[in-house]
C-alpha cells in the first residue's frame, strides 16, 4: 500500500513538473500570444459609399498599400446603403458610410446607424464647422452650390443672390433639379437658419414661378439645359462644373466652355457649401481601422488629390485648392453650422410642397 502512494506522489510531481517547464517556454508562450493576436487584430476596414469616382479607389489603393489595412469597398445609391445597415442590424461588416451632403449624414445618425469616433488628428485636420456636434460624421470634401450662366447671354454684373433669381426680369429662365434631391433641401435649409421659414418659403415660390421648365434630371443635365437654349442660368454644385470642363465627352466640354460660373451672396450672407463625408458605423468591428483611413483621407495628400482630381475644394485649412477651383477666384462661405442642414430638412420638404417644387 505504501508503495502504491509513493508511486502516486511521484507520478503527480513529475506533472506538475512538466506544467511548470511548458509554461515557462519562451517560446511555446511567444507562440499562444502571436496566435491569440491573430485571431483578435482585423487589417481590414469595410466601407460602404455612394461615391464613384476612380479618384477615390487611387487613394483607397494607396492607403492600403502605407497601412497594410485591406479597404473592402461596398458601392451603391445612399439610401439603400443607409437601409441595408439598418437590416443588418448588429450583424453589419459595415464600418464606415461614406456619401454626399450633410443631409444624408444626418438621417444616418437619426436612424441611429453611426457611433462617436475622435482623434486629435482628424480634430486638426477637419475644422469644427463640418464635424458633427456628437463627432458622428466628418466632412472629408467641400463643394459650393453656384449659379452657372450662359456667356452669350448673361453679363456677371446681372447676377447678385440666390433671392435675386425670384425677380421678374428671370422669368422663364432658371433651370434647377427636383425638390426630392437633399442638396435642394440643404439649400432651402440653409435659407431656413439665415432668414427664416418665411423668407425660404418666400424664396422656394420665387424661383418655381421663374423656372424655364419643370424640373428634372441632375445638375450636369441643368448645364446642358442652358446650352439648349432652355434657360440662362441654374443652380448646381462647382465639382459637377469641374468635371464637365474635363470631360472625355467633347460634347459636355463644348457645353461647358459656354457657361460661366458665379458665387452668389457675397456681399451678403455668402455662398451655400455642402460636404461629402463619412461616419463611423454604430455595429463597426474595425472602428480603429475606420478612424485611420478618415485620417488619411482628411490628410494634405489625399485633399490635394480630391481637388485636382475631382475638382471638390478641400476641408483641410493647410491645402489650398485646385488652380481650375483658384480660377473662379476666392469666395465667402455661409457661416453656418453644418450639422442645421441637416435639423431643417423637414421643414425644407414641407416648404417644398406647400409652393408646387416638384
């Protein structure tokens, strides 16, 4: 019996034994850390975006090639991409939307699809007025809603404000696309927080009694509108202008030499500028990786490639824009907040309806 026990403690020792050596391994323990940080560390971001241009997929590719961070990029219209985060819920590979105007930003983080991110660089990089309040979303590209004129037909001194195309001598000449596009909306809710709902809604009936047609298309279809002879000036953003003029169309450059660019409310409450920008997904599994590539895209390298290559003026106070944006010569923001674009839309829509915009 006695010699059963012995042979028991000795049996138990020798395990304990070699517990203690396999534990004490450098390298068996290097081994379990490397294979733990495997299976938590992600080198991929998963973006989901209504942006389309080639500009965009060079400066993902460069990215990916100075992190090591695989950008899988998700392309579709905005509001689809907004409800497909919605369904997928919890279960979303989605870690960043990024789309136009600070309206759709806004239905996004109602809808409760985006989470808070912060960095003290993109906090350098991006100034305060096109941030979300909440850190929500960051505004990555600037753009201005101008008024484009025919050359022939229209003299720059003629054109003043956005009010001054509801005067009667612009009748049966003003092109505009639809109320139901959000950078309408923006800019009637723009109007909403400088002048109030009275003076926007005065302004809305203005231009829907001095439109040259009904209105339809997107705002290069508002250009070649003017050249047709349909009307002598619209309302469109300046990147749509930009690309225009640097078409590969003949076509959209000839029709794009004939008109004339001009920055309205200078003298008084200054220019509508909407943004194109990203938030960070509420159900990110990659949120660290999603914070990384708006800092590079927010970065001096990646604005100056936004503004030559995409003609979209830059949110990065260091980065001067384009010398085809230089052309068009300096202008004066409105000094609004963003984030009010977005608080007025309802207004904005029932504005919209209660004049006839269709």
């Amino acid at each position: 019996m006695k010699k059963i026990i012995s042979l028991f403690v000795i049996s138990l020792l020798l395990i304990l034994a070699a517990c203690g050596n396999e534990s004490s391994d450098p390298a068996k323990k290097s081994s379990t850390t490397e294979k733990e940080e495997t299976v938590t560390e992600s080198k991929e971001v998963n973006l989901y975006t209504s942006r389309h241009y080639d500009v965009d997929d060079e400066l993902y590719a460069k990215f990916e090639k100075e992190t090591g961070i695989k950008v899988n990029v998700i392309k579709g219209e905005a509001d689809e991409l907004l409800e497909r985060i919605k369904r997928e819920g919890d279960a979303t590979q989605a870690d960043l939307l990024y789309t136009a105007d600070v309206g759709r930003l806004y239905r996004a983080k109602e809808d409760g699809v985006l989470q808070a991110g912060s960095s003290e660089l993109l906090d350098k990089q991006i100034p305060k007025k096109f941030q979300d309040n909440d850190q929500m979303w960051y505004g990555l590209t600037k753009r201005a809603r101008v008024i484009i004129y025919n050359k022939d037909k229209v003299k720059p001194e003629e054109l003043s404000t956005y009010e001054a195309l509801t005067e009667d001598k612009w009748k049966g000449r003003v092109l505009i696309r639809s109320s139901e596009n959000v950078y309408n909306q923006s800019l009637l809710a723009s109007f909403i927080d400088i002048n109030g709902e009275e003076k926007a809604k005065e302004w809305a009936a203005g231009i829907v009694n001095n439109l040259a047609r009904n209105p339809e298309g997107g705002d290069r279809d508002q250009a070649k509108a003017i050249a047709a002879g349909i009307g002598d000036v619209a309302i469109m953003n300046t990147y749509y202008y930009g690309q225009m003029l640097n078409s590969e169309d003949p076509e959209e450059v000839k029709v794009a030499e004939g008109l004339g660019v001009y920055f309205p409310n200078q003298e008084t409450t200054g220019t509508h500028v909407n943004i194109s920008g990203a938030g960070i997904v509420k159900h990110s599994k990659n949120k660290e990786n999603a914070i990384k590539l708006l800092e590079f895209l927010s970065a001096p390298e990646a604005q100056e490639t936004f503004a030559t290559a995409n003609f979209e003026y830059p949110v990065n106070v260091d980065v001067e824009p384009s010398e085809l944006l230089k052309s068009w010569g300096d202008f004066k923001e409105q000094d609004i907040p963003l984030s009010v674009l977005g608080d007025n839309n309802a207004k904005s829509i029932m504005i919209f309806n209660e004049v006839g915009w269709k």
